[in-house]
C-alpha cells in the first residue's frame, strides 16, 4: 500500500469508529441514523477495496478513477459518480 493510500486508509477507519459512535450515541437524532448507515456502508466497502487491492478502479467498467477526486471522495464507485460531482459543486456568488 503506498503512502496516499494507507494514510487514507487510516482517516477511513477513523471516520468508520466516528460513525459508528453517533450510531451508539442514545442523543442523536433518529432522523439522520439512515444517512450514517449509508456513509457506513460506503465507507465499508472502500476499505475493503483497499484490503483487496480494488480501490481507485471504477465498478462498471474496471478503469482507474481520478486521483484527485478519489482523494476527495474516496467512496466514488464509477466514472459516473464523477460527473455528477459538478451537481455538488456551487458557483461562488462573487468572483
């Protein structure tokens, strides 16, 4: 595993534990315990593509995904997920 990946392994298993703490957690709101369990799930499955040497390779189609995104989002499963990302982004109100 090199350098990039392993200290992204790293914060992955950390937010993993953060999640599963507000899961536990008596005081969160019972509204938001899907959205948890769904970054859970995705983040499970990332780190299991890094244990299987997978991570970084779009599921549909088995080609690599950008670097740069994957370090922003490393829960990306396809190049399709990519070009949605601009649906995220939002224009700044100055320029």
């Amino acid at each position: 595993m090199d350098a990039k990946v392993e200290k992204l392994y790293s914060e992955l298993r950390n937010t993993r534990q953060e999640l599963v703490e507000k899961l536990m957690d008596e005081n969160s709101s019972k509204l938001i315990r899907p959205f948890i369990l769904d970054e859970l799930f995705d983040i499970e499955n990332t780190l299991q593509k890094i244990e299987t040497g997978s991570f970084g390779k779009c599921e549909v189609s088995g080609e690599l995904l950008p670097d740069d995104i994957l370090a922003e989002v490393p829960t990306l499963k396809s190049l399709d997920d990519c070009s949605r990302l601009d649906y995220y982004y939002r224009k700044s109100l100055y320029d």
